[in-house]
C-alpha cells in the first residue's frame, strides 16, 4: 500500500439533498438501495423505489400543509426512518431527530424547544411520542399507506413535490447536542452543509458497494457515515436496528463498509484477539503478519488469504471501518489493517455537518485524524481546531449567544485542541 497523497475520487457536484435522492434515484435506480429484516424475512429496496417512496410521502407532507413545519422522527434505525428524514427536508419541512434513548421528560423538552409540530414514531416508542405533548403523530407502522395516499395525490396529478423550490442554505436539519456540558442546544444545518460533507468526504475515501449501518441514524455521523456517503456511490446498505444483532447482522449481511465508534471496532479487534489466544495461534499469526507485511513492501498484498478466517468471523467480505466519535488505540488500526482490513479514522462535529478530515484509502497515518477534506479550511489558533467553510453549521436555534460565542469571525470554534501538520490533523483533547 502506498502510503502517500494521491488525486482525490471523482464525485459529482450536488446542490442540495433532493437532487442528492434523484440522482441516487436515476444513477442506480434498480440496483438494491437498503436490505433488512423483517420477521425473519429479507426485505429489499431499490434506489428507484426510495426515490418514489420519499416523493410519495413529500408530496402527503406538502397536501397537509406542511411548509417550513418542524417534523421529529424517533424510533430504531429503518427503512421507514430514513425515507421519513428524506421525505421532510425535500418538501421544504424541517426534520428534527430525536434520540430514541432519552428519557420522556428530555423528549417533552425537545419537542417544545424544537417547535415540533408533528413527531413521526416507530411503534415501539408510541408511547414516548405520545408523551412529548404533540398533537399530531404519525405511527411509522402506517407509513405505507400514507406513502400510497401520497402516490395516488402524484397519479392525480399533484406536482407540488417536484416544483418545491430548495433554498439549499436555510435550515432544513435541527439536531440537539447531547447537553452533557450545557443545556442541549439546537444545531442548525442545511442542505448544503450535509450534500457538501457528503461529497467532500466521498472524494477523499472510496466507499465499497456493500455497507451496514449500525450507528443511530439520528447522529448527524451516522447519517452522514453510514447513509448518504455509501448512497452516493450506489452501494447496498443493510440496516441494522439493535446492538443485540449486530454480530449475527454482519455476518448475515456480509457487508465490505462499516462506520463506527471506538469501542465498537476495539471490541471486534479484542474479540479476534480472544479468538487468537483461545485457539493457541497467537504466535503463528505474529509470524504470518511478519512475513505478510514484508510481501507488502514488495508490492504483494496476500494479507486477505492469510488472514481469511479473521476475515470471516465478520462476514468474510469486511474491507473497510470508518471510525469516528472519538479517539482510538493505534494498535487497532495497526492491527486491522495487518489483516487486511482498512480503519479510517476521521474527525469530525456536529456542527461541522459533521465530518471534517477522515484517513484516506491509500494515505494514512494512524496517530492522526486523517486529511483535512477538499474545499474545509482548518486553522490551529491558541492550540484549538477552527473550521470553515460550507460544512459549518450556521448556528444554534434560537440561541444568538452560544452563537456568537462559537465563532471567532468566520471560523467556527470546535473546543478541541489538536495540531494541522504536514495536512494531516491531529486532535490532543478538549479546551
């Protein structure tokens, strides 16, 4: 692998998320967009399908007067979550997403806070949606005839969907921080900040065709990471909707793609330790990695035959894990990419939409966060990391103060401390 700067990946230049889905929707229209299960049972998806599925329900939003109405969506990740988040930004709404772990007075909170008016809910959280104080609910288990009574608006000739007009600056995400310092506050991004992260970053690292999302969707990262990234290259992306069948998920799925957090990717490496040991192959594996790294250096990669039993303990086919959220041991980088196995790290925040640098396919260096990605200024000043440029954010929802407070002229101030050499960034910690 040859460890230095290259061209970046050709991408096209997108405007706004509803050209984003209609060129999914054309690109790759019969190839299979989002795979889960349901029951027991493979349910399947094309990019044409999601295409007509978001301009169904885009259309419903629009003939109940829906304009600039703010709509949360809560529940585990699925299909019928994404077309939801889609459906509402493309018809000129705002989408507000809820963490589906918060307590029910937090959700209440954020429901009057965000000025939610209508909350889409999974059925398993009913009841919490209920609670939140909003009067008007959509239950996702009846997403679908909702999506044919927008299908039957479009036979009759309703338009309104495809002649919204997208100002691709204003708001159309409203994402609460966690609040573990401070209040939660509202982080406003726009079509342009998600398209432009989406598009920047897919010109640095080349996505393989196959993904799993396992990260909650409702993270602007895992949005990001796991959703529009692979989407745009065409890719077929499992969903994963719980931690308990993760393992049992990858394997099925088999995926090539996975973006995750650090304790995930420690845990799969802790887990093949464990493996090594339990089965007494620790010193054979030492050595294979000895003898597979000198082949390397000679331009003979054999790392995925030798390590393919590795390989296959998560679904055989797994070529790369982008790691994000926060910092991560250099020995699991090192490590996974012995076998064969790619860990991008990244950096990233949500008010930055959210990823700001990432390691690229061929050009890393595991103590770092990777390139700082095409078009995304970064500036070390008094040992923090500032950005700007068209993935910040534009502000805090009806906060002019914290605001005012996280930027310095037009950098925005992330709080972290790090160092930008040699255009590699590297993050120390907090402010």
């Amino acid at each position: 692998m040859k460890n230095k700067p290259y061209p970046l990946y050709p991408v096209p230049e997108l405007a706004d998320l509803k050209e984003f889905v209609d060129y999914c929707g054309n690109k790759f229209s019969e190839k299979t967009a989002f795979r889960y299960l349901k029951k027991k049972k493979e349910i399947s998806k094309t990019y044409k399908t999601f295409r007509e599925d978001v301009r169904a329900l885009g259309t419903y939003f629009i003939s109940k007067g829906c304009s600039r109405t703010h709509i949360a969506v809560i529940g585990e990740n699925s299909y019928e979550w994404i077309v939801t988040y889609f459906a509402v930004v493309n018809s000129n709404n705002i989408i507000v997403p809820l963490d589906k772990e918060a307590s029910a007075d937090d959700l209440k909170y954020l429901v009057e806070k965000s000025d939610t008016a209508v909350i889409v809910h999974s059925d398993d959280y009913t009841e919490e949606a209920e609670a939140a104080g909003c009067s008007e609910l959509i239950n996702m288990k009846d997403l679908a005839s909702v999506i044919d009574e927008g299908k039957a608006l479009i036979e009759n000739g309703d338009r309104s969907y495809d002649t919204t007009e997208i100002d691709n600056r204003a708001m159309c995400t409203l994402v609460y921080t966690s609040g573990t310092t401070s209040e939660p506050k509202g982080v406003m991004l726009s079509h342009l900040n998600i398209v432009y992260d989406t598009v920047a970053t897919s010109k640095s690292v080349l996505i393989p065709d196959s993904a799993l999302v396992m990260l909650p969707i409702h993270h602007t990262y895992g949005f990001v990471a796991s959703l529009t990234i692979p989407m745009l290259v065409g890719a077929s992306i499992f969903i994963n909707s719980s931690m308990r069948n993760l393992m049992s998920d990858i394997n099925y799925a088999k995926p090539k793609y996975i973006a995750c957090v650090p304790m995930v990717s420690e845990a799969f490496y802790k887990k093949v330790q464990a493996n090594l040991r339990d089965g007494g192959k620790e010193e054979l594996i030492r050595r294979l990695t000895v003898i597979s790294n000198a082949l390397c250096k000679c331009g003979i990669d054999l790392r995925r035959k030798l390590f393919k039993k590795i390989i296959d303990a998560f679904g055989g086919n797994l070529e790369i894990l982008v790691i994000g959220g926060a910092p991560i041991n250099e020995n699991c980088v090192i490590g996974f990419h012995d076998f064969g196995v790619n860990v991008l790290c990244g950096y990233g925040i949500t008010e930055c939409s959210p990823i700001v640098s990432t390691m690229r396919n061929r050009h890393y260096e595991p103590k770092s966060v990777g390139t700082v990605h095409p078009g995304v200024e970064v500036r070390i000043k008094d040992g923090e990391v500032q950005v700007k440029g068209d993935i910040v954010f534009s502000g805090y929802y009806k906060n002019e103060e914290a605001t005012r407070d996280a930027f310095d002229g037009e950098w925005f101030r992330t709080g972290d401390l790090g160092a930008y050499e040699n255009g590699m960034l590297y993050i120390n910690g907090r402010i």
